[in-house]
C-alpha cells in the first residue's frame, strides 16, 4: 500500500497530479488512496464524485493514461 500524501487541497484534481508527480505512475484506485483515503474496493460510498475528477484531469490534458496488461486495473495514469 502506498502512503497516504498530506496535501493542503481539498479533493481536487491538482491533489491527484501533485500525488503523480511524487509516486510516478499509478492505478486509479491507487490514486483515490493516496491522494483521498478512499478505496474503491472496501468503501461503500460512490466512486462518483472521485472517478468525475480523474476524467476531468484527462479532459484537461493534466493528467494522462495507459493501458496495462496482465493486472486487474485496466490503466495507469500519469502526469
């Protein structure tokens, strides 16, 4: 598990880019851990509210993605 970043923000794209840029390439959900605290696959919340931003940051060209082969996640995303 990678640690959790203290970053000053609140839940923001900036938060994730700034979580890229420290551990380099990662899973979607490895990004909602460090970044929010929030597992996809133990939480019972909406992923909604997350998975809005990370498309946002793609939208804007911040935050950019590509596929992986033989794991469960089907990108990895990058700054």
């Amino acid at each position: 598990m990678i640690k959790l970043v203290d970053i000053q923000k609140n839940n923001s794209v900036h938060q994730m880019v700034e979580v890229l840029e420290i551990h380099g390439p990662l899973t979607e959900n490895e990004i909602h851990q460090t970044a929010f605290g929030y597992d996809r696959n133990t939480s019972w919340g909406s992923n909604k509210k997350y998975a809005d931003m990370l498309r946002r940051g793609l939208t804007k060209g911040i935050i950019k993605r590509r596929p992986i082969y033989n794991s469960r996640s089907k990108f990895e995303y990058y700054v």
